[in-house]
C-alpha cells in the first residue's frame, strides 16, 4: 500500500490557518467576556456617601440671596439693590455674595422651592423630612432615615447623625424610627480654642481616669452576662461600647480643629457657622454620611438689613470654602451639599411699625443651593415673578428635593420604613394631587 504524498507548503499552511483560527477564537472569547464587563464598569451608578446640610434655621431671605430683584423697586430690595455676577453667563446671585458668586459653577440654585406654609415648625418638619404635614404618622427626618438606611454599611464610632452644633427643636427628628436615630449633638463652640463637644472631649478626667472607670464599671455591670438573649441590654452594651471607643479612641480627634491650619480656619471664618462647616468636612472624611451644620439668627422680622450685613458675609466665607475645600480634597462628587431654611421671607420689605424695616415669613416662593454628589453645577432650577412673590417656573416641592437626595444616595424610594405600630410604611408620605409633584430634579442630575 502506497503511502500519501504529504505536501509540505501545504502542511505548513494548514498548521498556520489553525493556529490563526485558535487566535481568532480566543480573541473572540475574550471579547465576549471583557466587553460586557466593561460596559458594566462604565454604566455602574456612583452614589454618593454623605449629606452636609448647611440650615439656616429661621428662614432666609432668597431675593437677598440666591433670587436677586434688581428692578423690584426700593420696597423690595431695600439697601440692596445690586447683584453679584457669578463665572456662569447670565447667573447672578446677591451682592454679599462675591465668593459665592465666583464658583457657579460648582453649584445650583433652587429658585422655585414651595410648600405654602408659613409656620415655623410645620415648615421644619416639611424640610427635613420631605414628607407633608397632617397625618398621624411622625416622618423621620432625611438623616434619621439615612442613618437607618447606612447602618448595615456605615461601621464608624461616630453616630451616623450629626448635628452642629444643636438639633432640631422644632419636631422629633427620629420619628418614628426611635431615638437611637435621633442626631447626636455635639454642643460646644468649634469657633473657640478647644471644641468641647459635649459627651466626647472631657476637660475634667484623664483618658487613664475614663479607662480605670470603664474597667470597674464592666467588672460590676454583668446584667447581660445573666441574661443572655435580651436585646435591650445587648443593645445597651453595644452603644455604651461605641460611646467608650469615641471617647478613648481615635475617631475623637475629627473635631480637633487645631489639627487643620490656620490659614484654612481663617478662610471658613473663625466665627459659628465657619469653623462648624470646617467640622462638617472632617466628619464626612471619616464617612458620617449625614452632617447637619444649623446655623439660627435668620428670623428677621425686625432689622432685617442690618443683621443680613453680618449673616450673608459669613454664610459666602464658610458656604464658598466649604464648596472649594471638598473639591480640592476630591470629595465634592461624593457628598452633597444643600443650603437653604424652612422658609424664605416676604419679598415686599415691612417698613411700617412695629416691624420697621423686616421681612415676615414666607413659604410661597424660596430658595436653596444644592451642589455635589450627582448634581451638575452651573445651572437654574425654577423661577419667580419679578418680585419674587410667586413661583412661575418648575415648582419644587421638599418632597421632589428629598426624593432627589434618597436617590442621589442610592436609596429606593419605593421602599418602606419599619413602623413600630403600623408596620412598613412608605419612605416619603407624599400628596396625591399633581398639582403639589414637581418631580425629581432629573434636570441637574448627572447621568
């Protein structure tokens, strides 16, 4: 039997197609598996992690601040009757505001903000917690529900909460939620050479004195060693565990302001609400995802002008430094900063007696800032008539702003919130009427 003639070009050849063929397959695996994945990487959401709500408790005046009526008229604008022009074309913001003015860009105004009410604690409550007033169920505040939202995640010693450097008197922030949701209250005053917040830094004991107690105090407390399986004594030696590891530990030093320079105390303002946006920053360094900075003095129903002309100057210095610092720190993409009250104040100026010269509370027609963590900067939201006495643009409602926020951090909205006696409730008691959504702010949201 005659052997076949091998043809070696053509052995050599084939040897080639296969080893092309074996290339072309792998290449083909290997962009079947990398190209979906990279397509994964590139369209997965970031969230982002903290909240500082800068609050100007009393309710801000907004055509002084970020809706200016130049044209308005004396009875409007009183003494202030220029504008700031911002480094975004065709935004002016009010004349106290030059830092502000000069990082546009970096933020968004809010001037169609309403809800229609004109008393102090409904409106707090309809700010903070995005929900409307009225019924029988006491809404939690957005940091309530963000500390309870974050808890499986968020594992500092630092309560998840923070107020500085007072909470809410206005409503019960936790809500329903319970008080251990509840924002911690540092008190104290951050503007002074030693912060002593109230409950972590003690003048009056040493760490080894605290240490020495904490020591006698476990050698006595054995309640939970006796009862094993009660959660409310494990609950207490969990939070008094936390408490000890703040006090004595590390975490403390966050509001040791005299860790920072001189020179970045000075460009906040060594005043209140300066050194107070200052902790905000450092606190949301260490990942607290909610960071209240309440600043009051803003109810103005007398000597309005004259206590704007202290106010207005310090909110531009801390609000403008704190913008600055989270950017040049990398962190503004990651955490949101809104500022605004409970209300803004009556556009007419009240020069007749007893008020003479004050502005009254206002619900119609306010304003807020927003910037980072999802919104793009540089851009109007809303407008008002010419003399900011009602909204005719894009009403925005504390609800479409706090569904905005829950969303921006990545938190389902169409979720619900455990209540002790009605069982799962919705996240947000929101209106039925149309008339009262003005939607999320898809518009100033990145995509």
């Amino acid at each position: 039997m005659k052997k076949p003639k091998f043809n070696t070009r053509t052995q050599y050849m084939n040897r080639i197609n296969f080893f092309r063929l074996c290339s072309l397959t792998v290449v083909l695996f290997l962009l079947g598996t990398l190209l979906p994945l990279k397509a994964q990487q590139t369209t997965e959401k970031r969230y982002a992690k903290s909240v500082i709500f800068v609050y100007l408790d009393g309710g801000p005046a907004q055509t002084d601040m970020f809706d200016p009526k130049p044209k308005a008229g004396k009875d409007y604008t009183g003494p202030f009757v220029k504008t700031s022009v911002t480094n975004v074309p065709g935004i002016e913001i009010g004349e106290k505001f030059p830092l502000l003015a000069k990082m546009a860009d970096k933020y968004c105004i809010i001037r169609s903000m309403t809800h229609g009410i004109n008393g102090h604690e409904t409106a707090n409550y309809v700010m903070e917690t995005g929900s409307l007033p009225g019924g029988r169920i006491v809404y939690p505040s957005m940091g309530a529900v963000i500390a309870f939202k974050k808890e499986a995640t968020y594992k500092g010693s630092i309560p998840a909460y923070v107020s500085l450097t007072t909470g809410s008197t206005r409503f019960n922030e936790a809500g329903f939620l319970g008080p251990q949701y509840k924002s911690f209250a540092t008190g104290g005053s951050p503007e002074s050479a030693q912060f002593s917040v109230e409950g972590i830094v003690n003048n009056s004991y040493s760490d080894d004195q605290l240490k020495n107690r904490k020591k006698l105090l476990n050698a006595l407390d054995n309640f939970s060693d006796l009862n094993p399986g009660n959660k409310q004594l494990a609950d207490m030696d969990k939070y008094q565990q936390q408490a000890y590891s703040l006090i004595l530990g590390e975490d403390r030093k966050v509001f040791n302001l005299n860790e920072e320079s001189d020179a970045i105390r000075s460009r906040y303002g060594k005043n209140r609400l300066g050194q107070s946006c200052l902790v905000a920053r450092r606190l949301i360094q260490k990942g607290v995802p909610y960071v209240v900075v309440r600043n009051g003095g803003w109810d103005t129903h007398k000597q309005h002008f004259e206590r704007m002309n202290e106010k207005l100057p310090e909110l531009d210095q801390a609000l403008s430094a704190l913008l600055q610092d989270l950017s040049d720190k990398g962190l503004l993409d990651e955490t949101i900063v809104i500022c605004g009250g409970e209300f803004g104040r009556t556009p007419k100026v009240l020069y007749e007696p007893p008020w003479n010269g004050g502005r009254n509370h206002f619900g119609a027609a306010f304003s807020y800032l927003v910037a980072g963590g999802g919104f793009v900067g540089g851009k109007v939201v809303g407008a008002t008539d010419p003399r900011g006495e009602k909204v005719i643009e894009r009403p925005v409602f504390p609800w479409d702003l706090s569904e905005t926020i829950y969303t921006l951090m990545g938190i389902d909205t169409k979720g619900t919130l455990p209540h002790p006696t009605e069982g799962e409730v919705p996240m947000l008691f929101l209106p039925q009427e149309k008339e009262k959504r003005g939607g999320m702010l898809t518009e100033i949201m990145k995509p």
